[in-house]
C-alpha cells in the first residue's frame, strides 16, 4: 500500500493545529486534517477570552501563577504553569501584530481586560464574547496563504501506526463516501480537541470523541489525569440538545448573579468571600449542594441589574442567543445548569508538547501539560493552545535540518509515496449496531457528573469494557461513525478505570 509523505502531519484545526502549522519552518510539508469545515471546533465556540499579563502596571505573573494553581487544586505542573504564563504576553502580542486579531480596546487605545471567575485582576484580553471565533478565523486566513500547508475537510484520522520512526495513517477524506486515503509524516501533532460527546450534555462540539487520545494511547503513547473533567456551572439549561450553549464567565465576571429555584442568591451560603467568582468546579459544586438543599434542578443567572446596553454590548452573541431561546437576559432571569465543559487531563507532555513516542506532539485540549491541574482556571485554555502549540513548532524545527527539509520549489513533486503494509480496512465489512454512542453517554452521566458515583462507575465500566473488546474484534467496517464511537468508548473507559482506582483518594 503506498502513502503520500508529508514532513509533519496535524490532526485538528483548531486554534493549537492551526497555530502550529503557522509557526513551522516553511522549508516543512504539512498536511492538515480537519473533521468538517475548518471553524467547526471548540476553539471556535470560546466566548470569554485569553488570559495574560498585558497590564503590567496592575498585575503582574506571580498573580496569574497563583490564580492558576488555586483554581487547579494545585494539583498543577509548576513549570509548565511558568511557562505558559511567562511566554504567554508574547502569543496575545502575536495575534494581533502579526495575525490581525481584533481585541476590544479602551478608549486611550489599551486592551479593554475583563475579569473573569478565580482571577484576581482583570487580565482577560476577549473580542465581544466571540474571542475563539475572532482568533481562529484569523488565524485560518493567515494558514491558507501558506504554501506549504494542504488542509483537507471533512476527513477523520482512523487509524495511525509507526514503524521505523515514521508514523502511517489511514485517513477517511470524506466522511459522506467513506473513501480512505493514506499519508505518512515523521512527525504528528493530535491536537483534536475535546470529548465533550462522550456525555449526554455538553458544550462541545459534534466533533469533540476524543479521537486523538484513544489513537495515541492505542500507539502507547502516556494517557493522564483523563478523570480530570471540568464541569462548567452556567451552561444554558436547554435539555433537548445534547449541545449545550454556554453562558460565558465573563457575565459572573461582569456582575451576574447565580439565583435558585426561588430566585434568591445562594453563593453567599457555600463561597462568602469569592460568591459568583469562586473557580468553575467550586461554583458546580455549590449548585450541586444548593440542589440538594431545594430539591430543584432549577437554576438562574441574572445580570439583568446591569444597564440593558452595557449587557448587548459585551455579550451581543449570548445576548441574541438566549433570547431566540424566549429569554431576555437584560430584564429577566436565564435558565442555567452544569454540563461537561473542558478536559484537563490527555496525552501526556513536556514542556514542549513531546510524548513519550519519539515524534509524537499534542496541543490544547487533547494534551495534558499539567498546566490546570484538577480544574482549569477560566481563559488560560486559548492561551494553552497558543503558547505549546508555538513550542511543539519550535521543537520539530529544531529537529528538522534543511537538509532533511524539502524545499519551497519541490512542493508540486511532494509528496513521495513509500510503501507500508496497512491492512486493507475494508477486511471488516459488518455494520456498526445501532445505539452505542448513546448508552456510553447514558454511563457517563450516571456515573461522573460533578462528582463520581462509585456504584454506578463500576457498573458502567464493566459494560464499557464489553463494548470496547466488541469494537476491537468485531470486524465491523472502517467508517467515520466507527472510528469516533471506538474513540468515544476508549475515552470512557480510561476515564472510569480512572474514577474507580482514585475511589480511595476522596
């Protein structure tokens, strides 16, 4: 079987993917893979923000520091804690010197910094509450004038193995015909997002299955801390979509108040110094608590306190979001309740984003570099995905002499096509039964949502693990659906494993 050779191979195109390819030597063949179009990712759905010290005279690294790892547990990687809030001013200067992003500013011109739940200053650069929309749009305007990038659409990376230091992938180019190409790189960079799909409720998007992880812990790669789920406390409360819109932190950060099913503020009761800017998982818990205490799932957000046209103007999306959904954030209540948000934990990494396989990086979301430790402080993911997904291009430069890099003139002849022998992935031709994705999703929300519930994860790891060996040895054919619920259900079962070995921990 032949593959086409790429220098480096990035799955994902997201902020991380995306970022990293602009920050490689341009001697280097890339090959992108993107799930659907290139802005259907999680980067693209972030609202609030990138947190960094831009306001030196107001704050300074030591706070952000400390913020982070309070909001971690302090169950954070110290060093790479440094590094990201260190270099981290540096990226934020990037994208707008040398990318174009367009932050909100003051009117002397400063950056407009907005404050945001377990931060103490104000250091959150955003643009509205479409900051992950505005920063990846750019970034792809800049990636697409680049010779040296092919990016292709609607595909899904299915299957990836290494032999003799190169890695050969097995890539479905359309997920509509099912038709498999095949590529090989020396280098690979996951940086394929969340698993928010892996539970009934989310604020992720279709495509976060977790794809990259189950691919690297199946090449061996380390997988850690994958039990480490951030749950976010104000998601709207829409439960007849599995995507969940997401009310920013920014809206606590701005002044909103949480409110119970009497519609009375209840933060004072669980957090009276920090109330509504307590950390994510602390303000879940408190919901949780406050649920018990009521005996109603009915939560609320109100920011309706605060003058109608500083709400339009700094959440004009949210804004016009909650009211197609009947609800008029500046005079009323919206419904609110946690879903899962972010994962903290992944592919384990350095500080430069390496794996323990020689040539294997992760970036964002899918990575774990311990920089959120067991919960991740609002605004420092965008600046996650900046800051390693520079340094991975930065390592694999280093790596790349222009010797062994091919040139700008040899673009139209590359890439070259060794042999391999993959087996042919239409071996396999059963079906994929109906209704696994929706029983894995059902387990997961039984058995970890906010906190775990040991009777029900040790249940439901048991079924997780019949469906696992069920998806390995059936020999069902090599589709896009294949591939993301084998994802989903390699996910779910480290997690459990997880839950369950840290059942003494608690």
């Amino acid at each position: 079987m032949k593959f086409k050779k790429y220098d480096v191979l990035i799955v994902g195109t997201g902020i991380s993917g995306i970022y990293t390819a602009l920050n490689l030597d341009s001697r280097l063949s890339v090959l992108m893979l993107s799930k659907r179009e290139l802005t259907l990712c999680n980067s693209a759905l972030a609202q609030g923000g990138v947190a960094a010290v831009m306001d030196k005279d107001n704050d300074d690294m030591s706070l952000h520091i400390e913020d982070t790892l309070t909001a971690g547990g302090r169950k954070n990687n110290l060093e790479n804690v440094e590094i990201l809030v260190e270099q981290g001013p540096r990226d934020v200067e990037s994208l707008v010197e040398k990318y174009g992003v367009e932050f909100d500013r003051n009117e002397d011109g400063s950056l407009a910094l907005t404050l945001e739940g377990g931060h103490s200053r104000r250091r959150i650069a955003h643009h509205k509450d479409t900051t992950g929309f505005e920063i990846e749009t750019k970034l792809i305007e800049q990636v697409q004038k680049l010779k040296n990038v092919t990016a292709v659409n609607n595909s899904v990376l299915c299957r990836l193995e290494r032999e003799n230091g190169v890695f050969y992938a097995d890539v479905i180019v359309d997920t509509e015909k099912g038709t498999h190409e095949y590529f090989c790189a020396d280098y690979v960079v996951m940086a394929t997002g969340g698993i928010g799909r892996v539970y009934s409720y989310t604020t992720n998007s279709e495509i976060a299955t977790g794809d990259g992880i189950a691919l690297a812990y199946e090449l061996g790669a380390k997988i850690e801390n994958l039990s480490y789920v951030q749950f976010h406390p104000t998601a709207f409360a829409d439960r007849n979509n599995q995507e969940c819109f997401l009310i920013s932190e920014a809206v606590r950060g701005e002044g909103a108040y949480l409110l119970n099913c009497h519609k009375q503020r209840f933060m004072h009761k669980y957090e009276p110094e920090r109330l509504e800017l307590a950390p994510r998982d602390v303000v879940s818990a408190c919901i949780m608590e406050e649920q018990k205490q009521t005996g109603s799932s009915e939560f609320w957000l109100d920011i309706s306190h605060k003058e109608p046209e500083f709400v339009k103007a700094h959440f004009p999306m949210i804004y016009e979001n909650v009211l197609k959904k009947g609800y008029d954030m500046t005079a009323e209540p919206i419904p609110i309740y946690p879903c899962q948000h972010y994962l903290m934990g992944g592919i384990n990494v350095n500080g430069k984003g390496a794996t323990n396989i020689a040539g294997l990086y992760a970036a964002g979301e899918c990575s774990h570099t311990g920089v959120h430790g067991k919960n991740r402080l609002a605004s420092n993911s965008l600046l996650e995905a900046l800051v390693f997904s520079r340094l991975i291009a930065e390592d694999i430069n280093s790596l790349c002499s222009p010797d062994n890099a091919s040139s700008e003139t040899q673009f139209p002849e590359y890439p070259q096509f060794p042999e391999y022998p993959m087996s042919d992935p239409k071996q396999g031709a059963k079906p994929l039964p109906e209704g696994i994705r929706e029983e894995v999703r059902d387990i997961m929300q039984k058995s970890y949502f906010v906190f775990p519930n040991y009777e029900e994860a040790e249940k439901g790891f048991s079924r997780i693990a019949e469906l696992k060996a069920l998806l390995e040895d059936g020999g069902f054919e090599i589709t896009a659906d294949y591939a993301e619920t084998k994802s989903l259900v390699t996910v779910a079962y480290i997690i459990l494993k997880e839950v369950i070995e840290r059942k003494n921990e608690e």
